[in-house]
C-alpha cells in the first residue's frame, strides 16, 4: 500500500495546513473501502491492482485537492474588465515614456546606436511594467477582499436609477475612458518630465513654450476629472457633453498658442544636422496643427450630439 | 450539438440535483463508500472525486453532522443530516416538486 501513502501526501501538499490532517484521514478510509468492495468484486485480481484503479477513477492528486478545496481567484471576477483596462493604460503609458526617455537619450549621445537604444528601452520598460503590474495586481487584490462594498451596491440598487437614453452613442465604452484617461496622462507626465526625469535633452523646448505646456497642466487635470466622472457614471448626459465641448474647445485653443509661439524649441541636436531650426519649427507648428483636429472634431461632435439630447 | 457541450450541460443540470440527491439519502448515517453505494443502487451514478468533496463542503456549511466510528476493523468517517440541513431538504424538496411538475408538461411537447 505504498502507493495510497504517495497518493495521499500528494493530495495533501496541495492542500491548506489546516485541511491536510483532516482531509486525508478521510480520503484513506474511502479509498480502503472502494478496495475491499473491489475485492469482493474481483477477488482474482491484487489488492494492488485495484488500489491502482481506484486511483485512476478519482484522478490526479491535484485535481482531487482542488475538488475539496477549490482555488480562489485572485482577482474577483466583476473586477477584471477595469483590471486589465486598468493594467493596458498604465504598460501603454509606460512603454510611451520609455520610448521618448530612451530617444532623447539617444538624441544626446552620439556614440548610442540602436542596439543600446532598443536595450535601454527594453530594460527600463521591464523593470517599470513589473513595478506597476505588481502594484495594480495588489490594489485589485484588496478591491476583491472587500465583499461588504458590494453587498451593499447591491441592497442599494434602484431599477428606477437606469438612466434614459434615447441614441447608442450615449453609452460610452470603458475602452474609450481608458484611451482618454491614458492620453491625458500621459500628456501630463510628459509636459513635467524634466521635473522627475533624467534630463539628457540636446532638444531644448524655449522659455515660452515650455510655460506655456506646463500652465495648461490644469487642462490636462480636468480632463483626467472628467474621465474618472465617466468611469462612475458611464452614459452622456447634457452636462457631460457640455464640460467635455468646453474642455476640448480649451484644448483646441492651447495648441493653437502653442502653434503660433515662435520659436518652439531653443536648440537643435547636432545629430539632427539634415535639418534646419526653421524646417524643424514648422514640422513643430503643423504637428500641433494635426493634433488640435482631434479635440476639434470632438467639439464639433459634442456640439451636434448636445443639439440631439435637448431635442 | 457536440458530446462536449452535452457533457458540460449534463454537469451543470446534476450539480445542483446531486446536492439534494445526498442530503435526502443522509437522512440516514453513511460513510462515504456507503453513500456512494446507496445512491448507485438509486441509479444516481456519482465518481467518488466528486462526492467526496460535495459531502465534506455540505458539512463545512452546517448542513451535515458528522463523527469517526470504528467499524470492520477501520475507523470511518459517518455523515448525517444536520437540524438545519433538515430544514433545508424540506424547503429544497418542495421546491424540486414544483420544478418537476411545472417541467413535466413543458418537456412533453
């Protein structure tokens, strides 16, 4: 019977210290029962040969722990959409500040070729994605920890508190929330890098510019605001709609003056030398020409969309 | 329809039937290799994998007293229905005969 003994203290190392004792005295005595009945069964054939397909009949010890003691997730399951919305946003912010942290550092050193360049990018983001993963798993994990929130969300629930929504675009999709929440962010974190950052920049931004990027801070917070309000209430409401349209009107205007604000950047690297400041100021002015469409295709968009929720 | 997507049904229509099937026979003590034996004798075929845990959760819940006795030579586990897992058995037999009744005529068309 050497072989129940293995199959019991496999069962058993799967097990939580306080079940191994109980669960396995237990799971002895059936197996030995399920033998003798065999016996009585088969009487021609081994003790051994039918604890060996008894064995087979309940399965891997694994299997059979699990089965008295099933694993719990980490991560309750209503969490996991904002989990992994949550974890995309902050490894694609990431990955955007090493990209432009490892270029300016190539931008810096004439003598960084690409290989370093792809490794040092590689590095940095490894090391921040692990922190941050970490950081968001144990932040999800104490979410899921606390029942009584959600017992209470739902001894609170009021069907009469469904909002009434007369077209499908009033609902808004918690990929959208994140790619606003993700860009903001990341704007945010950009615009003060030289802050925090390790600064290696042989393209240097001018006085004005660079104030004028850092007073529109308060912008790029309320935009951050207004994503977290739509992560609570998921739904265009005219009051959403109307702060949106300001917002993104103020954003149309801040890179406007940003467009115009001559000259943009202070100086240019010597690798970028097939280039002239002039030629690199109006790429600069016709980039941020590009970028104000978008937050102006939203205002136009809030606007219409504003005139079909009063109607 | 495919054999696995019938096999993943007829577990999901057992599991709960399965709970009711071992408190209504735990009215009287078993012991595990006994219970499953009672209930193949009643053509409920259940794999010992699946009983055993099903039992041990019922008695974690309170559903279910349970002692060791010596017996034949080798100390078993007996299970028995608890004052509340009686209660629940009559409450969840009563609902089984109102599923039943109402399931009778809907499934003979």
């Amino acid at each position: 019977m050497d072989l129940l003994e293995r199959y019991l203290a496999a069962v058993q190392q799967e097990l939580p210290a306080d079940k191994q004792q109980d669960v396995t005295r237990e799971l002895k005595a059936n197996i030995l029962d399920q033998v003798d009945a065999l016996r009585e069964q088969t009487p021609e054939q081994s003790d051994e040969e039918h604890l060996l397909q008894v064995l087979q009949e309940l399965g891997p010890p694994k299997q059979m722990a699990y089965q008295f003691h099933p694993p719990q997730p980490l991560i309750r399951a209503d969490l996991i959409p904002l989990f992994r919305f949550t974890l995309f946003m902050v490894l694609g912010i990431i990955f955007l500040i090493n990209l432009v942290q490892s270029t300016l550092l190539w931008l810096g050193h004439e003598q960084m070729g690409l290989l370093l360049l792809l490794k040092h990018m590689g590095s940095g983001f490894i090391g921040d994605a692990t922190l941050a993963f970490t950081a968001i798993t144990l932040g999800f994990w104490s979410m899921s920890l606390e029942q009584k929130t959600r017992c209470t969300a739902q001894q609170s629930w009021d069907p009469l508190q469904l909002p009434q929504l007369n077209h499908r675009w009033q609902r808004i999709s918690l990929s959208d929330v994140f790619h606003d929440l993700a860009t903001y962010l990341f704007l945010l974190i950009l615009i003060w890098y030289p802050l925090w950052g390790e600064v290696v920049m042989s393209v240097e931004l001018s006085m004005g510019s660079r104030f004028l990027l850092q007073a529109f801070s308060p912008l790029l917070l309320l935009g951050i605001a207004l994503s977290l309000w739509q992560l609570k209430q998921r739904y265009w409401t005219e009051a959403l709609l109307k702060c949106n349209l300001v917002l993104n009107a103020l954003l149309v205007t801040a890179i406007l003056i940003l467009a115009w604000t001559s000259p943009f950047f202070s100086s240019v690297p010597e690798q970028l030398s097939w280039i002239t400041a002039e030629q690199l100021e109006r790429s600069m002015t016709i980039s941020l020409l590009i970028i104000a469409l978008f937050p102006g295709w939203e205002v136009i968009r809030d606007w219409q969309r504003l005139q079909k929720v009063r109607a | 329809m495919t054999t696995a997507q019938l096999d993943k049904m007829r577990l999901e229509l057992r599991r709960g039937v399965l709970v009711l099937a071992v408190l209504g026979s735990l009215k009287a003590p078993h012991y595990g290799y006994s219970l499953r034996k009672q209930l193949q004798d009643a053509g409920i075929d259940i794999d010992e994998g699946t009983l055993y845990p099903l039992v041990r959760r019922l008695a974690d819940q309170g559903l279910l007293d349970s002692e060791w006795r010596q017996g034949e030579g080798r100390e078993r586990r007996y299970y028995q229905l608890s004052e509340v897992g009686a209660e629940l058995l009559t409450q969840l037999t009563q609902e089984w005969q109102q599923l039943n009744k109402a399931l009778g005529p809907l499934l003979e068309h």
